[in-house]
C-alpha cells in the first residue's frame, strides 16, 4: 500500500514538473496567448485611488475653510465666511472625488443600450401602472405586443 502512495505522489509530481515546465516554456514565447494571464491594469491601483481621492476631498475642505478663516479675519465678520465657504468646500471635494472616479471616455460608453433608437423594445407599448405584464409572471394585458398609436409615436 505504501508502495501504490509513492507511486501515485511520483506520477503526480512528474505531471507537475511538465506541466510547470509548459507554464514557464509559455513565458518565455511573447506571442503565445496565456489562459490564465490577467489583463493589464489600467489607470490607478485602488489603494492610490482611495489616497488620491481622499487627499483632494480633505484638501479642499482645509482651503475652503481656511480661506473663509482668513476673511473673517480680516473683514472682522464673525464665523460667516468660515461657515460659507466650508461647505463650498466640501462641495468642492465631493466633485473632485465624483471626477476622480466617473469612468473616462466619450458619450457612448456612458448611454443605455436601450436609448438608441434601434432598441429591441422601441415601439413596445409600455404597462402603466397596476397593469401587469408577462415579464413579472402575470398575465398581459390584451395589446401589450401592439405598438402604441399615438403623437408620440416615431414612425410616420
């Protein structure tokens, strides 16, 4: 029995030298497409994006309030412009973060597939409220598969 274990575990190492020796033969050619190879990351790590965008939130809080600080200061207006321009601040900073992390790109990349107007479901009639339709595992109503006849209509 102790025989059949080692004999199991050798062929299992041998099929892992060769299959290691494939993996690293794979490596080294540029042009043989790998199965498991990861796709290259694009734009920031998620830890420096986190710092980045954490940094510009808080740094535009510290301007805006000192700011606001420094003409209280000077104008001798009591916390107006510190509270004012605190929370222009942070409104600042959340757009900062909102740009940080939108996804980049043109117009195309950010529509719905079902606003174009070669949609699949285009001149479907639409159930208006309380009706029930076939997707929810109701029953239709009569001429939800009809297209809707009316001014809003597209086709003339």
């Amino acid at each position: 029995m102790a025989e059949d274990d080692d004999e199991r575990l050798r062929s299992n190492m041998d099929r892992l030298r060769s299959s290691l020796s494939k993996a690293r033969a794979g490596q080294a050619e540029p042009d043989a497409p790998r199965a498991s190879a990861r796709p290259a990351p694009q734009g920031d790590s998620g830890m420096s994006l986190g710092m980045r965008a954490g940094s510009e939130f808080i740094s535009a809080v510290v301007v805006g309030a000192g700011i606001g600080w420094g003409l209280d200061h000077l104008l001798k207006t009591s916390p107006a412009f510190l509270i004012l321009l605190f929370f222009l601040g942070v409104a600042a900073g959340v757009w900062n973060v909102i740009r940080l992390t939108s996804p980049k790109g043109g117009g195309a990349t950010l529509d719905s597939r079902l606003s174009h107007t070669n949609a699949a479901d285009k001149g479907l009639r639409r159930s208006a409220p309380g009706e029930h339709d076939v997707l929810n595992g109701r029953r239709a109503p009569r001429d939800a598969k009809e297209p809707s006849g009316g001014a809003d209509d597209d086709e003339d």
